[in-house]
C-alpha cells in the first residue's frame, strides 16, 4: 500500500470534518457578535442553536461529493450504497436545519410582538396562531423530506408513475378513512386563524373549569384548577358551544349567595360587604351589590355582587366575602343565620317571647347559610 492510498482518504474525511468545523466556528462567532450587537432581536441567539443540524449538513455534503475519490477499495465496491446512504443522511439534515431555522424565526418574531404588545389577549392569539403556523411548517417539512429520502430509490420513481396515476381513487380513500383527522386538522386551523380559543384562555368545558395549556392541529389541552389535564380533539371546539372567560377582557364579575332568616340586617350586611371589599386586594373596585333576591316560607336569598380583574382573582374575592360575611354574621348577628325546626314547640307563646329575646328555641338547630354560586 503506497503513501497516496493511505493519505487520500485521510485527507478527504479529515479535509471535510476540519472545513465544517472551521466553518461551523465561524457561523457561530458572527451570530453570537450579532446577537451582542442587537440584544433587542433575540433571533441571532436563536439561530445559534442551528450549529449542530448545519456542521451535520457541511460534513454530509463534502463527503458526498468526495467520497468517491478516497481511491479505497471497499469505498470504490459500495460506490452507489455509500452515495444512498450519503444523500439520505444529507436529506434529513437539511429538513433537521430547516425545522430549526423556522423554530427560531417564529419564535423571535413573537418575541419581539409580546415584548412590545399591551393587549393581553392579543399576544396569546398572535402565540395560539404561531404555535400551530409553526407545527404546519415542521410537519410539511417532514413530508417533504421523505417524499425525497423516497425518490433516491431507483425503484421508487419507477413506481412514483403508477402512483400519480392512481392519486384521485388514493385521494378519495384517503379522504374517506382519515374524514376524523382531516376534521380536526381543519378544526385547529380554524381555532388558530379564527380566534375562537387561545393558549392561556379561561374555559369552561363539559362542567370543566380551567386554563388552555397546549393547542396542536389534532387536539387541545385544558388545564383544571386541580392540576388535571382534559384532552380534547379541537374539532369539539367548534361544533359544541362551550365558556371563555378571557374572550373580550380579563374582567369578571361574581355573585355569592346566602340563605338567610327573614330577620336578617340587610342593611347593615351591606356596609359590611362594603368593608369587606375595600379591605380586600382582590377586589378591582368597580363595583359591588347587595340585595335580596328571592324569599321562602322560612328563608330569604341574598346576593353579593363583586367584581375583579380576573377569573383567578374573581374567586378569590368570592371566597373571602363568604368567609368573612358568614363569621361577621355568626359573631354580631347570630338570629340571622336559619334554623330548622326538628322538635314541636312547647308553648307558642314561650316559643315566641324567646325569639324575641334573641335565643334558641329548645329543640332547634342552626343551619349555617348556605352558597349556590
């Protein structure tokens, strides 16, 4: 074996790892001068993360277009399966780079818009729709790679004829078979493009409450109070109706409800509410209410109106008034509470002269007040 065989391959694997790591090097230094340059555009940053995907790319090329010049014996019998293997591997590089070129773009774009963007409710749409915009250019990206990982095959575009050919009955089938996910697929595209739903919205799905965590082309993830996860195909989204309670502001307003006797202090429950309200950080101080709704034999229903700035706060608020009315009313207005007679009165007119006194008529019960709302 002469010193020319032994240094050909040599040079050309050791010639095509040294250019793309040089290269590779250099790329990287200009983003990272880029990226200290312009700290406002986060895409430079971004872009670095390219690195990997695009020295895979530089070293798959060199040595496809030089592999066959390395003079080695086992090299020069494998010519065409080594050049398969090479263009495969050079194939899904380029579709690796370019899924995290358009990662980045997409993802500096928006950062740039919620940087700069007040509206809330604007930036989860602009995110709900990137989101999807960026799981369509992947998954296209996808097919387009192994559409041509496919067609390196000298067998395959000998088939791909018959395959054109017969494209409308596939299509068809095709259509018939996949109608469910071809409905979602619409669906999410829909949802994305139409605003209906976005990443962060407030939901009330089937009885559900909670947040809209993930939404892909397929399916949507709900996030309940408790830590659950409810997922859904987002094509139910636009067939049924459903809650959102970020749709045209954060701003919400809530009731609490007592069941209270006919004695009750209506009066004075309301400047307690008030109290209760101004003392409360929850509260946004838009507006409150107190007045009684609706009346029984034996009860009358009180409604609490309060108001905050979101759903998180709005029960927040919701809580506190019900805690602190229920305690205020317990400590100063006990009579208030109902009660539910389980024993016949002794005598109606000591039972009556003891109401009036304040106290309990023997055999009786308090029931605390109760909450629908």
């Amino acid at each position: 074996m002469s010193m020319e065989d032994v240094l050909r391959p040599l040079i050309v694997v050791g010639g095509s790892i040294v250019v793309t790591l040089i290269l590779g090097w250099l790329v990287d230094l200009a983003l990272r001068r880029a990226d200290t340059a312009r700290p406002d555009t986060p895409l430079w940053g971004l872009l670095r993360r390219c690195r990997v995907p695009l020295q895979v790319v530089l070293v798959t090329a060199l040595l496809r277009g030089f592999y066959d010049r390395t003079g080695v014996a086992f090299i020069e019998d494998h010519e065409a399966g080594l050049g398969q293997v090479l263009s495969l591997i050079l194939i899904a590089a380029t579709a690796w780079l370019a899924i995290r070129a358009a990662a980045a773009i997409v993802e500096s774009s928006y950062s740039r818009y919620a940087a700069g963007a007040r509206d809330a409710a604007r930036v989860r749409r602009v995110r709900t729709q990137v989101t999807l915009i960026q799981r369509v250019v992947t998954a296209i990206v996808i097919v387009v790679a192994a559409a041509s990982m496919l067609l390196t095959f000298p067998r395959m575009q000998t088939v791909g004829q018959s395959m054109l050919a017969s494209a409308g009955l596939v299509g068809i089938v095709a259509g018939v078979a996949a109608q469910s996910t071809l409905g979602n697929l619409f669906a999410g595209l829909q949802i994305a493009f139409g605003d209906m739903v976005r990443i962060g919205d407030t939901v009330v799905v089937d009885k559900e409450w909670g947040t809209v965590e993930e939404i892909t082309l397929t399916f949507l993830t709900v996030r309940t109070w408790d830590e659950r996860r409810i997922t859904m195909p987002v094509s139910y989204f636009t067939s049924k109706p459903f809650e959102n309670w970020s749709r045209g502001g954060a701003q919400m307003t809530g009731t609490v409800f007592f069941h209270l006797d006919h004695a009750a202090p209506v009066e004075k429950m309301r400047h307690r509410l008030h109290e209760i309200l101004q003392n409360s950080a929850d509260w946004d101080g838009r507006g409150w209410s107190l007045v009684v709704t609706d009346t029984t034999p034996t009860t009358i229903q009180v409604r609490a109106l309060v108001t905050a700035r979101d759903s998180d706060a709005i029960w927040s608020v919701r809580c506190e008034v019900r805690e602190r009315m229920i305690d205020w009313l317990r400590a100063e207005h006990p009579y208030a509470l109902p009660r539910v007679v389980t024993a016949a009165a002794p005598d109606g007119g000591e039972n009556a002269a003891r109401l009036a006194d304040g106290q309990r008529t023997p055999g009786t019960l308090d029931k605390g007040p109760g909450l629908d709302g």
